[in-house]
C-alpha cells in the first residue's frame, strides 16, 4: 500500500523554525537561516521533505513549485493530495457554500474537527463555525501549508482532527528582492464562459543605521465561473405485493394503496418490494467567485538579538449563485406507472427506467449573494535575551463579516391552491437511470407529438410564493502569547518551551427567513385549498423559458421549462424580493413586509475566552546504540463562554445570558528513533479538544407551560434550544509511523493511526434551570462516542537512474485506509459522514531544463454522505466512488517569462449519491471542466 511522500505543493518557502519547533509559523527561530524560495517541482518536493524529515513530530507539507503558482485551483484542492486529508466539492471546486457553512472543506482521517491557523495564529470566519472559509482565501497569498495529524501541545488548541497551518510570505524569506507579476486566463466547459486573474509580488530588503528593514506587498484579483447541472430522484416510496412493511424500509407504514401502486407496476417478475420515485428533480445552479487578497509585511531586524515582524492580511470573497429548479411531484400518495409504459428493474427492487404518471409540476428560482470579509493584523517581536533564552510576543486582532442574502420564488404548473384534477395538467415523467447520465422527459397523452407545447407555454403557469433571507454576522477577535525558549545544554532534555495564550472572540450571528404565499396576500382567500394562485400571463415580465441548451448533454433533460423571474433582475438579492413583491400583489391587500431587521429569536450572540498554559521539553539520547529524541510536553486550557438570547415563555420574551466554563489538559509525546541516516521511526502520542460550533451554542429557548398535566416522564416541564452548556470533543491519538529518505528528494513512509473521541453532538434532553424550575431541554448534548484507526503509506521517487530525457520523470503515490465508527445514539454506531475508507493519489511529474509538468489523479471509495439524507424517508444517503484528473505544464521561456497551462476535472466527473441501495440512485451532477492559461514575469 502506498501513500504520501511528502504532501505534493502549494506555495512557497519553508520556515526554517519549522525544524526547531515542529510547528512551521508557530513558534519561529528568531536565528534560524533565512529560507530561500524554492521553484520547481523537485525543490518544493525536496523542501517539504526535508521539513517532514527534521520536523520532530508528524507533519506533511505542501510547497510552493514557484512563487504565486499553486498546482491546485485552491487550498483546499491541493490539501487533497495530503495522505488522510480528503475535501467536500461545493459548485465545481473544493470548498464549502452558505447551505453548509459551518461544515468545513476538508477532513483529517474522516474528522471534521480540523483547526486553522495562519502562521501559526488563530483564524475563523464569521459563519458561526470552527472552520474558516479556506477556499475564499486567495491562493496566490500562500507560501505553504503544513498538516498536523497529531498535534503537539505547543500548537493552539482545537482540532480533535489535526491542525492546518497555512503560512504567508515575509522579506526575510529570500536574500533577494523579489519583483513576481502574473495574469491568467480562464476558461469553464460548462457554462461557456472565460475570466481573468492577476497578481502581484513585491518584497524589498535594505539596511540602515538603525538595523536591516524589508517589506512585500503581496495583491491579487481574480474571478471564476461554474455551472453546476444535477437531476435528483425525488423520494422512493416502497411498493408491497401484500399488506405489510418492506424489510428494507421499515419506517413506511404498510397499506392496502401500497400493494395498488405494487400491482400498477408492470415488468417486476418475482420482486415482491419495489422501491419507486415519486418524480425527479432537475436544477442548473450558475454564478461566479470573487476573490481578492492584500498581504502587507514589514521585518525590522533591530540587531542580533532583536527581530520585528509586522503583519497585515486582508481577504475579500463574494459568491454569486442563481439557481433555476423544475420539481415534479406525484398527484397520488404513492406513485404509479403509466398505462402501457414499460418499466426495468435493479435485482434490490429499485426502479431504474420506465414512465410515471400522472405529476404535478413546479418551478423554483433561488439567488445568492455571500459576502466574506476578514482582515488579521498581527506584531511580532522575537527577542534573544541571551545565549540561552529565547522570547518571542505575538500579538494579533482579526475582524471578520459574513453577509448573505437570499431569496426564493415557485411557479406552479396549476392554478389552484387544491391541486384538484381539474386544474393540474395530465402529463407524465418519463425516466431512464441506468447509464452514467440519467435521461428524463415529458410525455402528454393528450399530445404525444409535441408533449412540451402545454409544459413550455407561460400562459398555464402560476406564482404561488415568495421567500428572502438575510444573514449578517461579525466577528471580533484579540489574540495575545507570550513564549520562552530556554536552551538547557548537554542533559537528557536539550530545550524547555513555556507559552501563555490569551485570546477573546466575539460573535454576532443575525439571520431571518421571511416567506410568504400568495394565499396570504391576494386578499381572495376564503381557505387555503381554495386558494387561486397569480397567473404569470398577467406578469409576463415575471416568467422566462430556459434551461440551458446544453444541460448536461443534449438531449437527456426537459429541453424547455418556465421559471420564475425577479423585478429588477440586475438588482441586489434584496432589493429585487421587495420589487417582485410589489408587482404581483399591487391592488390587492399587500401587507407583507420584507425586512433587514432582526427579531430576538434571529439573534445569536456569543463571548469566549480563552486561557491556555504549554510546557514542553525537547529531548535526545541514545538507546541500544541508536540515537533517540523527540518532545514531550501538555497543554493547560481555560475556557470561559458566554451565550447571549432569550427565553420565550407564554409571558414573551426575556433577555437571557447563560455561562459555561471548563478546564482542559492536554498532554503530547512524539519521539523519533534514527535506525540510520536514512530511516526513522516516529511515535505520536496526543490529547486534543475541540469546542462546539458558536451555531450550536445559541441561547434560545422555548419553554411549554409549567403545567403538571404536561410533565415528561421525569417529572419536568419541557422546552427547546440551542444548548450553551455543550462541553468540548475531545480525542486521544496515537500514530506510529515508519519514514525512509534517500537521494535528494525521494522519501516513503508506512504508517498506522488510531484516534479515540468523546463527546460527538447528538439530539437529546438536557436539564436547564429557568427561574428557579428546572425544564427537560430538548437540544444537542454530548453523547457521542467513536474511533478511527488506519493505515497511510506513501512514496515519491524521481528517476535519476534512468538516461536522458528519462531522467525527469518522477512520480508520488499514496494511500489511506480508514476505518470509523461514531455513536449516533446509545447502542447504534455508523461510520463517521464524509469518510472514505480507501483514498488515494497517483501523480506523474516531469522536470527537464525548461519544462515542468505534472498529472494528478485522485480517488476516493464511496461513503456515507448524509444520515437521514433529503432524498428518502429516514434512509441514509451515501456517495459513489469518486475520481479527479487534472494536469498542469509550464515552459521557461527565458530568466524572466515563464507561460503555463492547466486543466482541472478532464474526466468531466461525475458526482453520484445513492439511497441504502447503490441501484436506488439519488443525486447526479456534473461540474466545469476548467482550463487556464498564465504568463508570469518575474525580476
């Protein structure tokens, strides 16, 4: 089995503290020498080697090829190419979206619960998660990233997963001045459209009677585009020969029209269980990325002793989403197959081809404008009091926005809130889901050779509602440490560190939803079911045809459709709600209120501190003969939250402030035997924590009458809420790992992991005392127990053996095995959500005078995508086995000039889940594929 030499590359410089610390940008050698950038494949992979290699506890690194020049799209996507590391997608690049926000981008064998750092610093988002928005940081402004998968206690607390370490540039990291300007060209398959980006690299050093001074300012602009097309099979519903619940479905509660819908189904031979969808779901979602990024550095070495860092990082992402969605819907309780169609079957009872009928229609339209704004400062000052003692004092301020804005609307292929037959179309479904892409249509019985003239005419088409959101959060966070290195000579342990953290983080989270239906404004409405809705002939503005052309490929979708359209297209998300809304309600009663204001309830406020204390000891000796070292140490934490909300009673609303605190300690061991010069053998051994999301900590409770009638079982009144009093995850690692390095570059490493965690969030009841009553709390409580264990094995080799040209090819291989299992609830396990247990990567590199080139593949297995997915009743939803190929190659053209061209999702992917049963498919969706052109100068 194979897996990762190194990590493959990203950006730049090693930090040469790295080798002293074991935390790249954590805890830097003020003496340390100053790091050459390097370039080209073979140096980045030589550096991040060698900084695995001396490291004196686990990491992989990923550097730069070359400055401004990532062989990934993003962060996230070349985080990917780390052993144990694998990434969620979200519209055709590796990241996270507003619909996920608190759901980082990546895992650290299968776990979550990764913490961020940028050189070395604490860093969130203001989404109310953990996890910053990594892919809304511009590439081009990173110099490396280095992956903790067991953690010292020197490193900031927090990731029960590991810890990302993300590390800028600074002037002292060349001898040189640096002058880097680069612009690229884009290009995506889908949606047909192309897109500039450019950056820009100035460092300058010089010295002065008051001590060497530099500076870099590092800029960068970029834009991208997507289209993302999916079909989703709508919710299976089990069919039964007889009157009884289906064996793999038992939370379908058995009936006589079940066995009706059974018997309406033809070509199903001896099943006795089938498992049909009540329609399928089309939606074409389109938009564009925004990112710009500003890194600002200035050193002062004063003298010998005395280094002064000045930091400054600004990030400015903006995602735009339109989203065009055509639903259909069953008219019957169960669904049933159309008069003469002709129908196949999967060997589980899953439907995967014939004709449905008859459906309902409708069409929806969702916009999304997600602003993400984060600037860190940060002052550093190492100091070398003496020979032997080392300080360093670091102090850093990072506030952050997160603004989203949404809305929705639906159309409806009726005009009649009670969808009688009389006024829904005869029309049916359709489908075919047995080859890679499945293909759908309408067929109208009424008019079987045009069966689209009804479907695509505006004329038969009605609003019925209308939605917007508002989400509008802050971030305010203050960071102070101090640290001591105290060198202790010839002894057993060769360095003490001793580190104090303080830090305080205030969190707003205000959001809304507002809705409302055309029932409620039309001022016509004597009951819901009688309700007519508005048609879109008389707002024929309102309306347009589409979808694309080229959904997915020709010919395989609705080639026409109706959806709805905004006033003021062209106008922000908010603003074009507000002006749709007035014109279809003007002259009627029109007393909805669309609002940016905030209610209690939209209200989630939240005040942490943090205290943390860090002794460790570096040291060395020899057993048997064999040179023997490493760090052992722990971590002291303090914790101090504050939830700020309400509680609703059936007096109203009250202010609420809620208090939780807990102490945490932490200890660390990683050791490393040398067999040789060549071989090593480490050991990791870890406590780590990590506290909940700000999202799950909202103080906001409902409480049911204090009546006796109305106790549970325990005797208590009962309620609802956020829970402020959630304690941390916590997680007891072990690693042992096995490294060889030769030549150069080349390196392969075998190794084995097991993680134990506690406290994994689930649904349950916890006791809060209100007014002096103690009330059963429905809420998210620490419930959870699991563990993951696994093997990583890796390997990078070039060829140097071999003759000319031969002898610039290389190659990078690795492998993970992961095998999980967490505790949903008291006696039931499942395997941790968005884990493989197989992954790996198979990457091909060349680098022979003026020629760079490199083929990526990634692979990971199937795995549990959703419990409880959106696409079925109660059913877990998991995800097929996915693959991505990209290639990069560059070409120097002189000292100056180099041009480059890369292309990402060649095998135009497929992203597939499916429901309990790999035959009952869910989801299919096909991104970009993406090409780029650059020309860089550097001077």
């Amino acid at each position: 089995m194979l897996a990762q030499a190194c990590a493959l590359a990203i950006a730049g410089p090693i930090a040469a503290h790295a080798q002293d610390s074991g935390a790249a940008g954590a805890n830097q050698d003020t003496n340390a020498p100053t790091t050459v950038i390097v370039t080209g494949q073979r140096a980045a992979l030589k550096s991040a080697r060698d900084l695995k290699q001396d490291a004196n506890q686990i990491v992989d690194s990923i550097q730069a090829t070359d400055i401004g020049k990532l062989p990934d799209v993003n962060t996230v996507e070349s985080l990917q190419r780390v052993a144990g590391v694998q990434i969620q997608r979200r519209y055709g690049e590796g990241g996270t979206d507003y619909d996920h926000r608190t759901e980082p981008a990546i895992t650290i064998r299968g776990i979550t619960q990764v913490r961020n750092l940028i050189d070395g610093r604490d860093f969130f988002t203001a989404n109310g998660g953990r996890a910053p928005d990594l892919e809304g940081l511009p590439s081009e402004l990173m110099a490396g990233v280095d992956v903790y998968k067991n953690a010292a206690s020197n490193l900031i607390e927090g990731g029960i997963g590991g810890v990302v370490n993300i590390r800028t540039r600074l002037p002292f990291d060349s001898k040189d001045d640096i002058n880097v300007i680069a612009v690229k060209g884009n290009y995506y398959d889908r949606i047909r459209k192309s897109s500039p980006s450019g950056s820009g690299l100035l460092s300058r050093q010089f010295k002065t009677d008051f001590g060497r001074m530099g500076f870099l300012v590092n800029a960068t602009a970029s834009e991208t585009y997507y289209r993302q097309d999916a079909v989703l099979q709508q919710q299976q519903h089990c069919l039964t020969a007889t009157v009884g619940k289906c064996s793999n479905d038992p939370t379908q509660a058995p009936s006589a029209a079940k066995v009706a819908a059974y018997n309406s189904m033809p070509n199903k031979g001896s099943l006795s269980e089938l498992y049909v969808p009540t329609s399928f779901e089309m939606y074409q979602d389109s938009g564009n990325r925004k990112r710009q990024g500003l890194a600002l550095a200035y050193q002062w070495q004063v003298n010998n002793d005395v280094l002064l860092t000045a930091q400054n990082l600004y990030s400015n992402y903006r995602f735009i989403r339109r989203g065009e969605y055509i639903y259909g819907d069953d008219k019957n309780t169960d669904p049933r197959a159309a008069a003469g169609s002709t129908w196949t079957w999967g060997a589980d009872g899953s439907a995967t081809s014939g004709v449905l009928s008859p459906q309902i229609f409708s069409t929806s339209r969702f916009d999304q404008d997600v602003r993400n704004r984060t600037n860190l400062s940060a002052l550093n000052v190492k100091w070398r009091i003496s020979d032997k003692l080392k300080s360093k004092t670091d102090f850093a301020y990072e506030r952050a926005s997160y603004d989203a804005d949404r809305n929705g609307d639906s159309i409806k292929l009726y005009d009649n809130e009670s969808r009688s037959v009389a006024n829904i179309p005869n029309l049916n479904l359709a489908f075919d889901v047995r080859g890679k892409i499945p293909t759908f249509s309408i067929v109208d019985p009424a008019n079987p050779s045009n069966p689209y003239a009804y479907f695509g005419n505006p004329n038969n088409w009605y609003y019925e509602w209308l939605a917007n959101a508002v989400d509008r959060h802050k971030l305010r966070m203050t960071t102070f440490s101090q640290d001591f290195d105290y060198d202790l000579g010839d002894h057993f342990f060769t360095k003490l560190h001793v580190g104090l953290r303080a830090a305080d983080t205030k969190v707003l989270l205000r959001g809304n939803w507002n809705n409302t239906g055309v029932c409620n404004d039309t001022g016509t409405n004597p009951s819901w079911g009688a309700c007519p809705l508005i048609p879109v002939s008389q707002h024929p503005g309102l309306a347009y045809a589409g979808p694309a052309s080229n959904f997915m490929k020709p010919g395989i979708g609705w080639p026409v459709a109706v959806f709805p359209e905004y006033a003021n297209p062209n106008s922000n998300v908010f603003d074009r709600t507000v002006a749709t809304y007035a014109e279809l309600f003007a002259g009627k009663p029109n007393t909805y209120t669309f609002d940016t204001s905030f209610h209690p309830g939209d209200i989630n406020e939240q005040h942490e501190k943090t205290k943390s204390l860090f002794v460790t000891g570096d040291f060395a000796t020899n057993v048997f003969g064999y040179e023997f070292d490493g760090t052992a140490g722990a971590r002291i934490v303090r914790t101090n939250q504050t939830s700020i909300g309400f509680v609703q009673d059936s007096a109203g609303s009250h202010a609420a402030t809620l208090d939780n605190s807990y102490s945490n300690f932490l200890p660390s061991l990683n050791t490393r035997l040398h067999l040789n010069e060549d071989v090593q053998v480490r050991f990791g051994y870890s406590k780590t924590m990590t506290r909940p999301n700000f999202t799950d900590m909202a103080a906001h409770v409902q409480l049911n009458p204090n009546i006796p009638s109305q106790y549970d079982a325990n005797g208590r009144p009962t309620g609802s809420s956020g829970n402020p009093f959630l304690k941390p995850m916590t997680a007891t690692s072990y690693d042992l790992t096995v490294e060889d390095y030769w030549g150069s570059s080349n390196m392969a490493f075998l190794g084995l992991f097991k993680k134990d965690i506690k406290g994994y969030l689930a649904g349950g009841t916890e006791p809060m005392n209100f007014g002096g009553v103690t009330y059963d709390i429905g809420t998210s409580i620490n419930l959870g127990a699991g563990s993951v264990k696994g093997i990583e094995a890796g390997i990078t080799q070039f060829f140097d053996f071999l003759p000319d040209p031969f002898k610039g090819f290389g190659v990078q291989a690795n492998y993970t095995y992961v095998d999980s299992k967490v505790e949903l609830k008291p006696g039931t396990l499942i395997p941790l959500p968005k884990l493989s247990k197989n992954s790996y990567n198979l990457i091909g590199l060349y680098e022979k005078g003026p020629i760079q080139a490199r083929l990526a593949y990634n692979w990971r297995s199937s795995y549990l995508d959703q419990i409880n997915g959106s696409g079925v009743f109660g059913a877990n939803q998991y995800a097929a086995p996915y693959s991505s190929l990209d290639a990069s190659v560059s070409y120097q053209i002189n000292k100056v000039f180099t041009l480059s061209a890369d292309a990402v999702n060649l095998k135009n992917s497929m992203y597939h889940t499916y429901v309990e049963r790999p035959s009952g498919g869910l989801l299919w969706q096909l991104n970009d594929r993406r090409y780029s052109v650059s020309l860089k100068a550097s001077f």
